[in-house]
C-alpha cells in the first residue's frame, strides 16, 4: 500500500509539471515570517519551487547563487532595501531576473522610481494571492 501512494504522490508531481519541465523557480525576499509563508504555500501549491531569504543581502546572495526565474521582493527590509536590491540586480548581472515588488507603503513616488529601476510588477500589501499568482504565471511562462 506504501508503495501505491508513494507512486500517486509522484504522478501527482509530475502532472503540476508539463512536459516534465523543471518547475520554476521563485526566490521570495521578505523579512516578514507570516507573509513567506503564506506565499510560500501558495507558490508551491501551484507548482513552483521557492526559495526564501530574509532580508535584502540574502535576496542577493541568493539570487547570484540560484539564478531564480523570478523574486519576489518586498521593499522594506532590514540591512538593504528592496531599491537598493532591484538596483543592484539591474546594474550588476547580464541578464536580471524577473522581479515583482510587494510593499504596504501607498506612496506613488515609490512606486514610479520602481517602475523606473525596472521592476516587472508592483503590488501593493494586503493583496488577493490569486493577483500575485496570476502575475508570477505571466512573467515565468
């Protein structure tokens, strides 16, 4: 029996997938522990890998090491802001990663200098998930 639902698990995986493609990847940057969960858990449940970092140094880090499909970045964290993150990624590698940054602050100001360092989506916090997943789709796929 063991094996049976070992083996359906496994189907089940594989049909998240098509064309048995890795899945992509999401690097979320957030230094809230409640908010990388629940999107963890969402991301996942749609079919994404994640990987997490807890503040902007990790974000970079990260990325330079696991080349992710896309991040999630919120923009204020501790040690470096998602600016100086979304900066530094745009200056610094040949071809960036996609980027969608979260925030709760409502200023337009914010949200016109991160469409002008290039940032792919801008969300504002609270946010229905299925908003954020239907941009992560669009921009990996």
């Amino acid at each position: 029996m063991a094996k049976d639902s070992a083996e359906t698990k496994t189907t089940k995986k594989k049909a998240a997938s098509p064309k048995s493609e890795a899945p992509k990847r999401i690097l979320l940057v957030d230094d809230d522990a409640d908010i990388i969960e629940s999107l963890r858990l969402a991301l996942e449940a749609n079919g994404f890998e994640v990987l997490v970092a807890r503040d902007g140094n990790q974000g970079l880090a990260l990325t330079e090491r696991e080349d992710p499909d896309l991040v999630i970045l919120d923009m204020m964290m501790p040690k470096r802001s998602g600016f100086l993150v979304l900066e530094k990624l745009r200056r610094t590698r040949e071809t960036p990663p996609r980027v969608i940054m979260i925030t709760a602050n409502e200023g337009a100001r914010h949200k016109a200098y991160a469409e002008m360092l290039g940032v792919d989506d801008y969300i504002r916090k609270p946010f229905p998930m299925d908003r954020l997943i239907e941009s992560v789709k669009r921009l990996v796929q």
